[in-house]
C-alpha cells in the first residue's frame, strides 16, 4: 500500500510540475540568431576575396520574443558589444519588430526600409505544417520537428513544444501546437534558437505593439513606402507592386 500510495503521490507531482509549466501566463524567451555570411557571400562578387576572408564565419544577434497570454512581440536586443562582422554590415541596433494578437489574428509590424521605420498592419500569415516525429531537446524542453514551404519553393524546418501553450515563435513564424524554440532556414543560410526563458506564472513582462514609425494608413503613405523601397532598383525592369508588397510584408530575415 505505502508503494502503491508513492506511485500516486509521484505522479501527482508530475501532473502539477507540467501543468506549472503549461499555464505560463507570461514569458520572455532569447533567441540567437545565425546567418552563415560564408555561403551566403559565396557566390557574390563585388565584395573581395580578401574582404570575405577577413569575415567571420557567422553574423550573430540576439532577439527577445515576450508574451503575455495571446500576445507577443519579438525584436532584437540593443548591441552590448561590436561583432567582427559590423564593419561589413553596419553596427546601429535592428529597430524592426512584429508585434501579434493571436485571438484577433492581426499583427503589427515595423520595418526599416532606407534607414526610415515603417508600421505595417497586417493578418497571421498562415502556414502548411508538416509534423513529423524526430524530437530534440532545447534549452531543457522537448521539442517536436515541423516543416513548411514559404514562397513556394523555400523549407522552413522548426522545433516547437506543446509545454508552451503559445503558438508563437521566432520572425513572425507561428502556427504549431505550442511555441518554435528552433528555427532553420538552409536556403537563407539562417538559424534561429532559443537561449534562455525566463517564465513567470504573472504577467510582469511588457507587450505592446509598436508606434514609433511612418504611419501607412492610406494609400498616399503606402505609396511612399514603396517608392522608398525601390529607389534603388532598375527602372527598366520594375517589379510587379504584388512582388514587392510581398517582399515588405514578408519576415524580418
């Protein structure tokens, strides 16, 4: 009796433990970003051999994702310390954020285009996800692999774990039976893995979308965006306003 009474005590343990963990009312969740600048340069040839060289294998930042019951906001943390490869790239913070409420099924997002910030509304893009069944752990959670198609021909392969209720994940990637906590895009050459999460069973992080940006409201602004985002291409050859409004809307990347 005293074993069978341990047995219903320790499982009675674990259904509190994992219920403590399911039922996170808010969360702040590190992301490291990767970009391999080494392939992704690979074919480019107005940077030099000798330039490539001098680069680091890999452009990495930072970003936190926080949310509060069906709302979040991801956006990169200010810079701490120059990377090798910022001479390249340019050294001022990432000022480009998505922010999302999943029960309106709307997000909000600013993007930097030509050094100006944007507010873009938009809806939850949805995704096709294939679940298969290969796990693996990440920072402590099981995660279970998925994979998706963007812009029809480009595999996206996530990690997500159902002990976060929250459909959320790193780029604006959401859609799974809880949150991604890894991300991979091979054909961009880009990685995205959580680090640390800090979780809370009280709402103590703050999540609100973003304001500070050219507003896009009409059809004056938007157009203003779009001259701003193809000033520089080839006026021979523009671009069709449906391929460039998807390219804006697109994920941060």
């Amino acid at each position: 009796m005293k074993y069978l009474n341990s047995i219903v005590l320790f499982l009675f343990s674990l259904t509190i433990a994992k219920a403590q963990t399911v039922f996170i009312k808010s969360a702040k969740i590190t992301y490291e970003k990767k970009v391999n600048i080494k392939q992704e340069l690979a074919e480019n040839t107005w940077i030099s051999d000798d330039a490539k060289d001098k680069m680091g294998t890999y452009r990495i930042s930072n970003w936190d994702y926080y949310f509060i019951d069906s709302t979040s906001v991801y956006k990169a943390k200010p810079k701490e310390v120059p990377s090798g490869n910022d001479f390249f790239f340019g050294s001022g913070d990432n000022t480009s954020e998505i922010y999302t409420d999943f029960k309106k099924k709307s997000r909000i997002l600013r993007k930097n285009i030509n050094g100006d910030d944007y507010i873009l509304k938009d809806t939850i893009p949805q995704l096709k996800w294939k679940i298969v069944n290969d796990t693996r752990k990440i920072i402590g959670y099981e995660c279970r692999k998925a994979t998706a198609v963007i812009d029809d021909t480009v595999t996206v392969v996530a990690f997500y774990t159902d002990e976060i209720l929250v459909k959320g994940g790193p780029e604006g990637f959401t859609g799974l039976p809880g949150m991604i906590l890894g991300l991979a895009i091979p054909r961009f050459n880009k990685t995205w893995f959580a680090t640390k999460i800090e979780a809370k069973n009280a709402a103590v992080f703050t999540v609100e979308p973003p304001t500070k940006g050219k507003k896009t409201e009409n059809e004056k602004d938007f157009n203003k965006m779009i001259e701003s985002y193809t000033k520089y291409d080839d006026k021979k050859k523009p671009r069709k306003l449906e391929t460039v409004k998807k390219e804006i809307y697109n994920l941060l990347l």
